[in-house]
C-alpha cells in the first residue's frame, strides 16, 4: 500500500536543521516558553492590549454610561477572583448563572468597565471612572472582539480539534516550538465559545507562532470558532465518541470537526492521524497539504523501538519525514506518545530543528491524571484519584466506580473542586446528579461547595440519611471508619488541596511490599495495536484465561470492552461464571468444558467450544428451543490436541447443525507453531486445510459467523489468518510468544512486579546465605534481604541466577530462593536502603527486565511467569 503523504514537502525539510535560526537572546528570555503567559481561569490578562474606545468600536453596544477610553489589560469573567486593573467584565449566562447580576459589583471591585445585556443596570451611579456598556448578546460580542483582535495578526495560526488529545497536542507542540521561537498557545483547556475567544484575546506582536484549541459538543459551534480562529494550518487528533451525543454520530462528529480547518489551502498543511480512517477522510476533501502520525507503518511520523515504562514514561525513536531522533517523553500512556507523534509532526513542518523536538518532548511535564485501583487485605477496594478535580474527571471517576464497584456497595469521598468562577454551583450540583447517576451508596463531601454535591444528590433521590458533609480531610477520614466495611469500593476524588491523598495512603499502607502493577492504559493501547494489524472488518477475541494471565481477567475484560472489543475467551466453565458474577455481560467463549459441566454454560449464558460429539450431544441436551446454546465447532488441523481432525470435520458439522438445542455460530481451529520461523511451511498448511474446509462447508450451504484461527503469533506473521476474527493471548498483556513476533510489533509492557527492601546487613568472607548453603561470600559483602519468594511467584530457579532493579542498577539474587523472601547483593549499590524499592519485572531508570529474562533462566516462557505470579501479590491497576 502507497503511504498517504505529501512526498514534495519531506525531501526540504531535510534541510531544517541548519536552517532554522534565532537571536540568541530569546533563548533566555522567561517569556520564550508557554509557561509565561498571564492566563487565569476567570479570563485573560494582556497588557494594554487595547484601548477602551477601539472596544466599543468592535462590539458596538447599543448604550453606554461612563467614560469612553483607556488601557485596557485584560477580561474577566468571575467576580470571585481578583479582578486585575484596567480590566473589563464580561457579564456571560449560563443554565445556572447570570454574570449580568455581578457586574455591579465587579465595577466597586475595580474593573474599567462591564460589558452587560440589561440596560436596567446603567441606573444609578457607577463608581468614579467605570464604564457601563449594553449589548444585546454579550457571548457574541466577545467573539466579535476576538474575530477581530485575531485579524490585526499575520502570524501563522495552528487550530487544534479532535474528540480527545487536543491539550497534550498542543502543550507537547507549544514545549517543542518554544525552544526556538515566541509561541502563543491558548492556556489550559480554553477550547470553548467563550474559551477561544478569550484564548485569543493573549495574542501579542512579540508572538511568532500562535497555537489555538478548539472544542465542540453541538453542531454548528465549529462554524463560529473557525471564524475567531481562522487556522493557517490544523491538527486533527482523532475521531471518538466523546461529545457524541451533541453530535448524532462519528460521522457528523467529523462533519463538524472538519469545518475548523475549511479555509486551509495549498499553502497550508494539515495533520492527521494515519490509525483513525475516519480522519483520514478529510484527505480528499481538503486543500491543505496533508500528512500522517501514528502507529501505522505508513505514517509520516511514527514512533519505533518504545521502551515504557509505568513511572518512567517512554523512550523510543521517532521516526519523521525520513530522519529519526531519540526520544525521552516523561509521561505514561501510549496514548502520549501518539500525541507526541501528531506535536512533533506540526512542529517539524514549521521548522524545529530535530533537536528542539527532542528538548521539549523530554520537558514535557503535563500535571498528573493517573486514576489507581487496588484492593487492601482487608477486602476493601480503593479507586484513588486525588492529584486535581474537575467537572469532566470528576464524571470520569464516578464512571470508574459504578463499573468497578457494580454489585458492591459504592462509597464515594468528594471535595470541593476549586477554580470554577461563576459555573461552580452548576458544575457541583451537576456532579450530584452524576453520584445517583453511578448508584453510589454513600456519599462523603469536603468543603464548603461541595455541599451542593450533596444537596443535588438528595434532590435527585439519594437519602440523607447516606450523605455526610465535612470541612476537612480528618472529619471525612473519620466519617469513612465510620461505615467502611470489607468488600466496599471506595473512590476518593478532589483536588490536592484538600488532602484526600493521605486517607487513601493511610488505607493503603495496608497494602504489602510486593506488588504487581498492572497498566490497564497499556492493554488498552496493544488492543489498539492489535486493532490496527487486523482492520476493522475483523473481531478480536481477548483470552483472559488463567486470571487474565496472571492480571485480573475481572479489569482486563473491561478494559477490553471498553476499547471496542464484542467477545471474550476463557479456559474453563468457571473462570466464565466469574466474569459474569462480576457484570461482564458480552458473550463468553469457553475452551474447555466437560459434559459434567454442561450445566455451567447453561447457568451462566456461555458459549462452548464443542471438539467432540459427545460434548455436543450433552450440551444439547442441557439446552432448549428457548433456550439454544452458542457453540463453536473445534477442528483440528495439526495441533494434535482437542477437536476433530480435519478429514472427519464435514460429517462432524452436519451432526452438530443438526441438534435443535444448539446454535453453531463459529469454527475454528488453533497453530501448534506460528511463533517459529522455521516451521512457517506447516503453519501455512494449517492455514490451508481450515481454509478449505470453511469453503467446502460454505459450497454446502453451511456458513459461520466466526470463523478464527490466529492467536497473537498468527495475527502478526500471518494476515492470511485472521478471517474474520482473532484471539490475541499473550499480546494483549504486552508480552511476546517469539523473537520473530517481537522484531514485527511493540507492544506496550503492562505489568511492573516489585517490593521493598526489608533489611540489609553486612556479611564479612566466608559467611553462607539461604538454604543449603548455596552461595557463600567470598569478600565483604552488603546483602539486602526482600519480602518475596516463590510463594509469591518468583521462581526457584533464579535462585543464584537472577537478577533485580535497584536505583536503576542490577542487583544479583545470592542464595536458594526462599518460600517468602529472598536475597540480593547490594555491595555495588550503597546508596540502597531498607525500604527502597525493588523491581523484579519491569523497567527502572535506563535498566530493565522483562519475564522473558526470566523464563530464559528456567528454560520456560513467558507466559508461565506471568501466570504463576501469587493472588497474594497485591494488583495496582494504574489508569489515565
């Protein structure tokens, strides 16, 4: 497949590097970065951006009162803030607020001037020197201002849009543009009607590069952004189903998105995200150069050998219109480095060197988001989410607790969310209305706003009786001893000020040393992977057999479904019993059942796979006309394991088609070596053989509606596989069957497995460590003893051999490996200490292991690693 690329463009930018040059006292100039703008979030300040008079010659209001010129520094839209001199108040309405009845008092409290809708107000005397204006639309007013504050500049204009992504875009874009010239970006997220247009209103003459969000929820609001905007050149982030409501449907959701970038012409270039057709769709109906990022291979940008890590960040080569640069981007989730893909490629088209790419994405420290699950010994399950709160991941984290906390009892703790200027009292009521909406149980309160939490939560039918309000951390820590009980899942959820963070530390000091953290970001990201190998047309079966591999099939289930998957795979009757005793309601297929166990499917509404007649005779037996159970017919075509061998398959389908009680609704069959190289020829006869059959099946009037093959190793060495659904095993959890799979994808590692240093001591020459005397030192030695052992699913047979993280350096495993603990050697590390932290699999600081190291060392695999990792081990599951 030809990559869809402007190829004329990439051949110049060759020559970017040495091109690009700057005075070199912007380099030391404090307003060269972003981090300089005079933003707040009740509006804008810009010094002397205007003059009173050229205000009222822009909006034209319909009356005035007070004088009619003067400075003006900036605008504001909360009179709870301080309101800055030389300011205008912008009187803008709500569903739930009027700034028109502020805008009296916003003049005693020093603006020049208030821009209002009521004529009523001019009434009555004004503070000495202040200014009444009156317009019939005060929203549209201050979008007419910033349309045409926004002409008086030349310089070029970036518009941003997409249904996620658009604020990491365009802060990565505004840390990597700002190491060599003076950018504008729109502070925080200001993507709205009135977000934009006060956006645009910091524009100044020092500025080069202007860097302006937008953002939508309703047809025709793109329309009114793109003329404040008017974008030289666009990003398009990608097309989801955030907003879709508003918007109908992806495909208007494109419809209006696209109107951003209307005006791009031959001289403009647009960005666009390779992995998302539906974005790609604008290629043919825009003017604008266009070019690509992504994971596809195609793509102009794309990232290549990632190496991640879960507090860490990635480390990848980034591959850029035909050159390459390293680069260290400090933040988690693949997604990021999705994003770092589409900032880098705009940056690149306006000139930055390789190497300002490389400074800002290596800067890039956007504030934390990361969403923790874990569950205590006492039987409690913590949703914790206490960096920051606001509207949008405040309705997020009470998503997470309703699914999370589906069929247990939910109680949820809440501050006050900070910084809301005129919509706090919409914002938390609205927030109550969503805790009924999750089925919380209890509700717990901090701060005094946050009481309209409560308030609308019992207007919206919760008891009082189940919520408490309180001013302080202490009183909700108090309040949560109180009711909480094992079993609970308990969401703390508020901004930092109000300490929230330290209940949840003191519930999780609970938690034991050794843990595994489990990146459910990262399943989410090698779904995508996966996605982007097979297509559209195709299914993806998840296997989360075996505890999802040694990762709680519970969460990675839904972190499958939330990510487009329709079906699930497990290996036993029960492992399927738990997913749906825990609201997993998509359709379950079971690899192996027992005609004893029949009635288990039946139970629990589960798909079999059927190998046999006699499994297909007891299953139908166990169903009913109402009642028909789904099956998949197992073929076997070399594995020399379950199901009929391929020669005897015709007679085998006609019989099971013909039981009334069951629904064949799939056949498949399963590769006894994709992973090897060296046996592709038998792989590909395999192939054959299921192909030939399904044909001749079809030929007879017998048809499926999934037909599967391919496991991880065959979705990636052979497209041929795939028909129309897979089962990716191994791949979804980050982990590789074969050094051939491996130099073919990158997959994002989801599991780190770590613990503490539980003490250390000093061991002179001679001394013997461990059981049977295995290893005795040989000179003075420091050796560090950690809380995990073979119990906890750390091999025996590392035992001398292996080797873990500490401070980012290698540290060998001296002695037999114990039930509970083992040892390592510290002597080269003296800055270890007790209580550090040890990571047995995963990455720390340049250093990493992976289970595959491990597996090597006991001539086993991967998967028997993840798999035997102890439900004693604490599950951390981190999510963006």
């Amino acid at each position: 497949m030809e990559r869809p690329r402007d190829r004329s463009t990439a051949a110049s930018l060759k020559s970017m590097d040495s091109a690009c040059s700057y005075p070199a006292e912007f380099l030391d100039d404090s307003s060269f970065c972003p981090g300089a703008n005079l933003v707040e979030k009740h509006g804008i300040e810009n010094q002397d951006f205007l003059d009173l008079a050229e205000v009222i010659r822009i909006i034209e209001p319909y009356a005035i009162k007070g004088p009619q010129q003067g400075p003006v520094s900036g605008v504001s839209i909360d009179t709870r803030k301080p309101i800055g001199e030389n300011r205008i108040f912008w009187a803008l309405k709500g569903s739930h607020f009027n700034g028109n009845d502020f805008a009296r008092l916003a003049l005693e409290l020093g603006a020049k001037a208030a821009v209002v809708e009521r004529e009523e107000l001019l009434a009555g005397d004004l503070p000495a020197g202040a200014t009444m204006m009156v317009c019939g639309d005060t929203l549209q007013a201050l979008q007419t201002l910033a349309t045409r504050y926004r002409s008086r500049f030349t310089i070029p204009v970036i518009g941003i849009t997409g249904s996620n992504g658009k604020t990491l875009v365009k802060e990565m874009l505004a840390s990597i543009l700002c190491q060599e010239r003076r950018i504008y970006r729109s502070p925080l997220s200001y993507n709205t009607q009135i977000g934009a247009a006060l956006a645009l209103l910091g524009l100044r003459p020092e500025h080069e590069i202007a860097i302006i969000e937008a953002g939508i929820s309703l047809p025709g609001e793109m329309e009114r952004l793109q003329k404040m905007i008017r974008p030289d050149h666009g990003i398009l982030t990608v097309i989801s189903k955030a907003h879709i409501g508003g918007l109908g449907s992806l495909e208007n959701t494109l419809e209006e998105k696209q109107k951003l970038f209307a005006e791009l012409d031959e001289n403009s270039f647009l960005v666009l995200n390779a992995d998302d057709p539906l974005s790609m769709k604008l290629r043919e109906k825009t003017r604008a150069r266009t070019f690509t990022f992504g994971l596809s291979p195609w793509a102009d940008v794309r990232a290549e050998d990632v190496h991640v890590s879960p507090d860490k960040g990635h480390v990848f080569t980034m591959r850029l219109f035909g050159d390459k640069v390293e680069v260290k981007l400090p933040v988690a989730g693949w997604f990021n480095v999705v994003n770092a893909l589409a900032a880098s490629a705009a940056a690149r088209l306006f000139g930055a060197s390789l190497g300002a790419i490389a400074a800002g994405l290596a800067e890039f420290h956007p504030s934390p988001m990361r969403l923790e699950i874990h569950t205590t010994v006492t039987g409690v399950t913590l949703i914790n989410d206490t960096y920051n709160s606001d509207p949008a991941s405040m309705k997020g984290a009470l998503d997470v607790l309703a699914k999370v906390g589906n069929g247990r009892r939910k109680i949820a703790i809440l501050s006050e969310m900070l910084d809301l200027g005129l919509h706090s009292s919409e914002e938390h009521r609205a927030v109550g209305k969503d805790v009924v909406r999750a089925g919380v149980d209890h509700l717990i309160t901090v701060g005094d706003n946050a009481t309209l939490i409560g308030q609308a939560a019992a207007a919206a039918g919760m008891s009082r009786k189940r919520i408490t309000e309180t001013r302080s951390y202490t009183e909700a820590a108090a309040e949560l001893e109180k009711i909480v009980n094992r079993g609970d899942v308990v969401l703390f959820k508020g901004s930092r000020w109000f300490g929230l963070e330290r209940i949840a530390r003191e519930l999780v000091g609970s938690i034991g040393p050794t843990r595994l953290i489990v990146n459910l970001d990262a399943i989410a990201a090698n779904i995508k992977m996966i996605r982007g190998i097979v297509g559209d047309g195709v299914e993806i079966m998840p296997v989360v057999k075996s505890f999802g591999y040694g990762n709680d099939s519970i969460r990675t289930s839904r972190v499958a479904l939330e990510n487009g998957v329709h079906y699930l795979a497990v290996a036993f009757p029960d492992e399927g019993a738990a997913l749906r005793e825990n609201r997993i309601d998509c359709p379950i297929l079971v690899f192996n059942v027992l005609t004893e166990e029949v009635d288990k499917i039946v139970r629990y509404g589960l798909s079999s796979v059927v190998p046999s007649l006699a499994l297909a005779h007891a299953l139908d037996r166990a169903g009913s006309q109402t009642c028909r159970i789904p099956v998949h017919l197992k073929i076997d075509t070399g594995m020399g394991r379950s199901g009929v061998w391929v020669e005897d398959a015709i007679p085998f389908v006609q019989a099971v088609s013909r039981l009334k009680n069951l629904r064949v609704e799939g056949i498949m069959t399963h590769f006894a070596c994709a992973d090897d190289p060296e046996e592709d020829e038998y792989t590909r006869a395999q192939i054959e053989m299921f192909r030939s059959l399904v044909d001749r099946l079809w030929r007879q009037g017998i048809e499926f509606r999934y037909v599967h093959a391919a496991n991880t190793a065959a979705i990636v060495r052979f497209p041929e596989a795939h028909f129309n659904m897979v089962r990716p095993g191994l791949a979804i959890y980050g982990m590789y069957p074969s050094r051939a799979v491996r130099s073919l994808i990158h997959l994002e590692q989801v599991i780190t497995f770590v613990t503490k240093i539980s003490q250390i001591k000093d061991h002179p020459p001679g001394r013997s460590i461990s059981y049977n005397r295995r290893f005795v030192t040989t000179q003075p030695s420091r050796i560090a003893t950690l809380h995990v052992g073979y119990n906890d699913g750390y091999p025996r047979f590392q035992s001398n051999v292996g080797e873990v993280l500490i401070h980012g350096k290698r540290a060998r495993v001296v002695g037999t490996v114990c039930m509970d603990t083992i040892m390592v050697d510290v002597t080269d590390i003296p800055e270890a200490q007790v209580g550090d932290d040890v990571v047995l699999i995963g990455k720390q600081g340049d250093e990493e292991i992976l289970a595959d190291d491990i597996a090597a060392n006991g001539n086993t695999i991967n998967y028997e690693i993840a798999c035997k990792i102890s439900p004693r081990v604490t599950r951390i599951f981190v999510q963006s």
